[in-house]
C-alpha cells in the first residue's frame, strides 16, 4: 500500500517536473561585441523591469547601457519589486502565458524566481563570466543568476556634521537618549528588506526593540534611498536643515552625496539582487546583451565598489566573510509568506502604516 503510494507519488512528481525540461545550457561563448551585432538585427528595443526606489538608478543603467551599445534602446520599468512581480504576473495571466511585461527583470522579490522557473517562464542563460559566480547564487539550471550584492544595517551620516561622533555602530546603539528625534528610517512594512533586517534585530534584542525605537520618535518614510537624501547637505543645498534627523541605518551611502557610513558592528544584511530572462521575450540576444553588460567589468565595477559581489573578482571585502551574515539567508526569509506577512503586521500595529509619498515618484 505504501509502496504503491510511494510510487504514484513519485510519478506525480515526475509528471509534475517534467513539465519543464531546463535544457542544459552552455556557458555563453561570444563577446560582447558579437552579441551586440546579434541584437542589431532585432528591433533594437528592450525592456527591463529594474527593482528600485530611487529614478536615478533606473536612469543610470539606461544611460550606460545605450551609451555602449549605440542604437540600442533600453525601456526601463523601474517600481518596488513587490509591484513590479505583480505586474508580471498579470501580464503572464492577461496573454494567456505568452507574455510577461518584460524581456528581463532584476527584483529583491527573490521568492519569485524558482516559481517563474517551474512555470517555464525563465529562459536559461549562462554569462560569459559564468564560473566567477559564486555557485550560491545562481540557478543551477541557469534560470536566474544573482547579479549584485545589496546591503542594509550601517550607520549613515551626514560627512559634514562631525559632532555626531560617537556613532553608534549597534542596533542598540540607536535606542540611546541622544538619538531621540534624530533618526530617519524606512518603514519596514513597506519593503521587505528593511523587514528582513529588523528581523534579524527582533531575533537579537527581542520584539521589544521595536518600541524602544518607536519611542525614541524617528522620522519614517518611504524608500531605502529617502534617509541617505534628507541627511544629504547636497540635497538640502548645505543650509544644515537636515541635521535635527541626522542618522539612519536603512539606506546606503551609495544613495546621496555627502553622507557617509559607518560600518555595522552588530545587525547588518546582505542578499543578491537577482535577475533572470523572461522566455517570452522577442529579442533574446538583446536580452542577453544586456544580461551580459550587468554582468560585466564595468558595471560589476561600479555596483560594487569595494565591497561585495556575486563576482568573485569583484567580491573585495568577501560576501560569505562577514560575521554573522549569511547573504543566502533572506532568500529563505523572502520565500516564507507566512512569516513575513505576520512579522509585517505585527510591526505595523506598533509604528503605523506606511505613509508618505511614493519615493519611486518623488526622487
Ligand atoms: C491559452 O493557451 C491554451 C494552451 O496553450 C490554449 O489551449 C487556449 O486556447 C489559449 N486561450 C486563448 C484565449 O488564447
Ligand atoms: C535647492 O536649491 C534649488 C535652487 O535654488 C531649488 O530649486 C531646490 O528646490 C532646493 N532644494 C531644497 C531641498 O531646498
Ligand atoms: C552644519 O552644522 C555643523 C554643526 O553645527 C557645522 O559644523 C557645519 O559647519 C554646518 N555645515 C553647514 C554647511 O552649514
Ligand atoms: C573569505 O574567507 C576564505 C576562507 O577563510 C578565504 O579563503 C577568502 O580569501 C576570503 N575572501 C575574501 C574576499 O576575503
């Protein structure tokens, strides 16, 4: 009885896989050069559903991409990625599965992509540089491929403002009496990285955290880019007006000028950001052009800096080095619903939903 159970089991399991038959691919042969002259014969025009919130990094990759590869137009539709997998999704149902509203996509939201690979809607693609991926972050099926490592947690400041010495380096830190009215963070309940990181600050000072730090009054907004422009001099024109909400730990440096970070000594986060071809695109070698150009020198250069990278030439300060931080672990946490839905209200009923301006809008 079990036997035949088991057996019926695995047959389903079976029928199940076999409905999509990854194809083994081969590491892409060409030069950049060569695929562009392949994608020259396409019509010339691509799409890319780029998770962000900020315009300007929508704008960065449009610009460098047509810069290299003249003739080439690259649409950018940039969103929250837990819009833009949304959109996907009811493109993919709206076609009858003939479409997805891109040919490539780039999100946090990394719990789509092996739904998107069973469903057989990920064209398999291996870059060049395919063997100086860290394996962990790539499909083994080569459905998806983790492009750049993101990370939240540190300490940004204002570069100008020097009194802010000490800075606190620790989550507790941030719940001292002089950081009361100072600190601007991004709703955790509007993005699932920040709430990735005040789980792992849950799991370390408890859930009472959360009302300590709501207690301390911190300016909330939307977009992890919003702290690092209000604590920017640049973008308050250098009248100062930013300095009574001086500090944050949920944006980056990267986003403004003039802030400046310090390194987490305590909860910090890293993940892949992670992108994958659609099946259904028309232009497949400009997909792949343009897949290759994120994986390549000169953007892996500038996404990186010094620090850290799914490359691991660029991989500097070593991603799987850092104390305390498995950058494979919000993958796991982004894939349980549950957890991350209950963890979301559960915030939400102590600091209040999200409210603001659309930062994709605004900056
Ligand atoms: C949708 O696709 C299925 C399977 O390919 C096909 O049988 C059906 O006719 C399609 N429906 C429409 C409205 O095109
Ligand atoms: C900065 O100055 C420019 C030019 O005077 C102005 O257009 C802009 O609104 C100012 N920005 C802020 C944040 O005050
Ligand atoms: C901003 O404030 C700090 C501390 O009060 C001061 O040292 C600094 O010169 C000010 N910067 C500007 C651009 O006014
Ligand atoms: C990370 O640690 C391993 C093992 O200690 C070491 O071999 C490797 O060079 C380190 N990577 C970086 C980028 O520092």
């Amino acid at each position: 009885m079990l036997g035949t159970f088991v057996l019926i089991f695995t047959a389903l399991i079976q029928a199940h896989v076999s409905a999509y038959h990854p194809k083994s691919v081969a590491v892409e042969g060409r030069s950049l050069d060569q695929i562009y002259q392949a994608a020259l014969k396409e019509p010339k025009t691509l799409t890319i559903a780029w998770g962000g919130d900020v315009k300007a990094s929508g704008a960065l990759i449009k610009s460098f991409f047509e810069t290299k590869f003249p003739g080439m137009t690259l649409n950018v539709n940039l969103d929250l990625s837990k819009y833009l997998d949304g959109q996907a999704d009811l493109k993919y149902a709206s076609t009858n599965g003939s479409e997805n509203g891109a040919d490539v996509v780039v999100l946090q939201t990394l719990q789509n992509f092996p739904r998107w690979k069973s469903e057989g809607r990920l064209l398999p693609y291996k870059v060049s540089p395919w063997h100086d991926i860290y394996p962990e972050f790539v499909d083994k099926d080569a459905a998806y491929t983790g492009l750049f490592i993101y990370s939240f947690g540190n300490t940004v400041y204002d570069a100008s403002v020097t009194h802010l010495d000490p800075l606190p380096a620790t989550s507790g830190g941030f719940l001292a009496p002089e950081w009361k009215d100072k600190l601007i963070l991004t709703y955790p309940n509007d993005d699932d990285s920040i709430l990735f990181l005040f789980d792992k600050i849950i799991e370390k000072y408890g859930f009472d955290y959360i009302h300590s730090l709501q207690a301390q009054n911190p300016l909330w907004v939307r977009g992890t880019a919003t702290p690092a422009l209000l604590i920017s001099p640049a973008y308050n024109n250098g009248t100062n007006t930013s300095n009574s909400r001086a500090i944050s730990f949920t944006t980056t440096n990267g986003f403004a000028q003039g802030v400046a970070q310090k390194a987490s000594t305590d909860v910090s986060i890293s993940w892949p950001q992670t992108g994958a071809i659609f099946s259904s695109t028309k232009v497949p070698d400009s997909a792949k052009l343009l897949f290759g150009y994120l994986m390549d020198d000169e953007w892996q250069q500038l996404m990186s800096g010094d620090r850290f990278a799914t490359r691991k030439t660029y991989d500097k300060l070593g991603v799987f080095n850092q104390s305390g931080i498995d950058p494979l672990a919000f993958g796991r946490f982004m894939s349980d619903r549950q957890r991350v839905e209950a963890l979301r209200l559960k915030i939400e009923a102590v600091i209040g939903p999200p409210q603001g301006v659309d930062p994709v809008g605004q900056y």
